[in-house]
C-alpha cells in the first residue's frame, strides 16, 4: 500500500545516507567499528529525511594501523562481525557486515540478531521444533569453533536470512534482501564496497519506476 510504499522509501533514504556518511568516514582510513541503531541520528520532517549523522567513534579503527586492525573488536555482539574469527583482522568491509545487520533492523523493526538468531520459538511456530541455527551460530560464534561447525555456518547462514524475511518481515523488497545476503557474507573480500551498495540500492530505484 501507499504507506509501506512511503515507509520503505524512507528506509532507503536512511541507507543511502548511511553509506555516503561511510564513504567519508573510509576515506579517511577510519573503520567505524559499531555501525549500530542508536550510533545513527536522524532527523525526519514528515515523510522526508531532512539529516542524518553517524555518531560515536568510541570502538573506531585505523584502517592503516596493522596493529589497530588485529585487535578483537569490543563492539556490540549482536552487531559483531565475524570478521576477527574468520581472517584475524579487520578490514572497511567490517562496517559492510554491520550495515547489513542495520538494514535487517531498519525493516524488520527488530534488533537485528533477535530477527537472525535469537527469536523465541514459543512466538514463532512458523518455525520447525528441529530449527537450530541459533544452536549452531552460537557453536560457531562464541564458542570452540571446528572445521565442521564452520562448513555447517556458512551453509545455513543465507538460507537463514531468507527464513527472516518469510517469517518475520514478508514485505522485504527483494532488492533489500539481496543487499541483506551480499552485506553478510562470510569472508569480508566477498562483501560489496561502498559504491556497489549504493549501485543496489539505486537499481531498486529504478525497477519500481519502471
């Protein structure tokens, strides 16, 4: 309808701006490092999104700094890339993985892992009793981690996001969770940049004007 038509073009404006303020921030060398909800101030006149900033630089990281960059992230966990677990370092395409995860949150009015990992069953029967991909992001996440538990991650983890969206956020624009799966990737060099998410998000621009 009208009013999701205006809502997600609202959501897009705030990830554009997300990404141009991302832009600047690299350019700069700078990793933000915790790319969350409440580091994004906005300002909404109506319908339109009239500024928007993005705000503490408490858990930044010198991108240039070999030694910065090694360092285990001491972000928000449920906003943590996987990044350190997977390479030992951390690279501009931390702040990909975080801004996939604000997407989620953006359209699925959830934080971001409660909408990936930690919904409760008991809500959600649309869910099988044998779903057990918070079991196994937990197993591969924060715990000993093993060559079977990682194959067995990567596998489910884009199938995954799919069940999100068929579940809990059934209008996601299939363009979103395109953008969603590409941010999310494992591996960091397997990421968009800046200006291939940009690309994305004005190609679904484009396709609803047609």
């Amino acid at each position: 309808g009208k009013y999701t038509s205006t809502m997600n073009g609202l959501r897009e404006d705030i990830l554009k701006k997300t990404l141009l303020g991302l832009r600047s921030i690299h350019a700069k060398g700078i990793i933000h490092g915790d790319l969350t909800p409440s580091n994004i101030m906005v300002d909404i006149q109506g319908d339109k999104l009239t500024s928007l900033k993005i705000i503490d630089f408490g858990e930044s990281v010198d991108a240039n700094d070999p030694i910065d960059c090694s360092a285990e992230p001491k972000t928000n966990e449920d906003y943590r890339g996987p990044d350190y677990e997977v390479e030992k370092k951390l690279t501009l395409n931390y702040d990909l993985w975080t801004f996939g995860l604000l997407t989620v949150t953006l359209y699925c009015g959830h934080e971001a892992f409660y909408s990936l990992v930690k919904f409760d069953k008991g809500k959600h029967q649309a869910y099988a009793e044998d779903y057990d991909f918070p079991t196994l992001y937990d197993a591969w996440f924060f715990k000993k981690k093993t060559q079977a538990t990682t194959n067995a991650f990567k596998s489910k983890w884009s199938a995954h996001i799919d069940e999100v969206k068929k579940h809990q956020c059934p209008e996601l624009p299939e363009h979103i969770l395109t953008l969603i799966k590409n941010c999310l990737k494992i591996k960091p060099s397997d990421r968009p940049n800046l200006q291939e998410a940009m690309n994305h998000l004005n190609m679904g621009a484009t396709a609803k004007s047609m």
